[in-house]
C-alpha cells in the first residue's frame, strides 16, 4: 500500500498542529506573564515614591515656611531622577512644576539672604598672622547687627512664605495624578 503525499502531509500536520498550538499558547502566556509581573513590580515602586514623596508635600502644607529650608529643597530635589524614570508624563509635569516653584522660593530666600548677612560681607573680613606666621582670619560683626539680621530673616520668612491656597493647588495637582497613576482615583 502505497501511501500519498497527501496524506502524509495531513497525518504530519495533524501531528504538529497540537504541538505548535501549545507552544505559542505558552509562549504568549509567559510574555503576558511577564509584562503582569513588570506592571505590578513598577505599580510596588510608584506606590513606594508616590507616598514617600505625598510625606514631603504634607510637611510643606503643615510648615509653608520649610520651601526657605536648604535640607528641604535638597529632599525635593532627591525626587526629580526617580519622578522622571518611573512616573507618569502628567505625574512628573505636576512635579516639575511643584519642584520648580519650591526651587524659585528657596533661591530667592539664599539670594536675600547672602546679600543681608553681614557676615558675608567682604569687607568685614580681617587676616592676622600670629608671631610665628600663623593665619587666622575673623569677621567684623557685631551682636546687634547679627540679631538685626535674624530679625530680617523672620521678617523675609513670614511675609514671603507661599500662601496655603497655591501650595493646595500644586498638592491637589500633584495628588490627582498620582492616584490616576496607582489607580485609586475610582469613584
């Protein structure tokens, strides 16, 4: 008995077609596997940054004064790699714009700052050498004008910290994405 072509093709194809079929199957249900694991690793880490990050917002609604903080600007600063790599485009507009605000507050404040401080002052600054060559320098400033100073700070702080209304919008900006991003933003 002779045996086609043909039906050695379909018994060959008959054969394999299980064998194909299982392996795309598999094939595919590990790529999807993967791309859930992926997602649900990416959604641990925002959740991580995300609620770290709402700790530093809430310090600024609490204390308004903190943006003239330099340790306060640095933290916020710390985000800006991590807001870049792992959140959303809006997420990381509404950063960027919180991030910039603060940064604008606290150079403003270092620049006044640097041009009150007496201390800063070069011309109050005097070299001596001792008898056997060695150099000390001091400054030429006194109690009062220092105490003067400080009260210029409190009064720069008080009467330029941000209003409470403009750090809300950049806190309820920033919150609404965030929750889009993890969604929680159900209703």
């Amino acid at each position: 008995m002779v045996v086609g072509l043909e039906q050695v093709a379909s018994v060959v194809i008959s054969l394999i077609s299980p064998v194909a079929v299982a392996a795309v199957t598999a094939f595919l249900t590990s790529r999807n596997a993967r791309e859930n694991e992926m997602r649900k690793l990416l959604h641990e880490k925002r959740l991580e940054l995300y609620m770290s990050f709402y700790e530093q917002v809430e310090r600024c609604l609490k204390n308004r004064q903190i943006v003239f903080e330099q340790e306060y600007f640095q933290k916020i600063g710390t985000y800006k790699a991590k807001m870049t790599l792992m959140a959303s485009e809006n997420t990381r507009k509404a950063f960027d714009e919180f991030f910039w605000f603060i940064r604008q507050k606290w150079t403003d404040y270092h620049k006044y700052s640097l041009e009150n401080d007496p201390a800063f002052d070069e011309s109050r600054h005097h070299t001596t050498y001792d008898e056997n060559g060695n150099e000390s320098e001091w400054v030429d400033v006194s109690r009062e004008e220092l105490d003067a100073f400080n009260d210029e700070i409190r009064r720069y702080k008080k009467t330029n910290k941000p209003a409470k209304e403009v750090i809300e919008k950049y806190a309820e900006e920033i919150y609404q994405s965030m929750r889009n991003d993890l969604g929680s933003n159900l209703k």
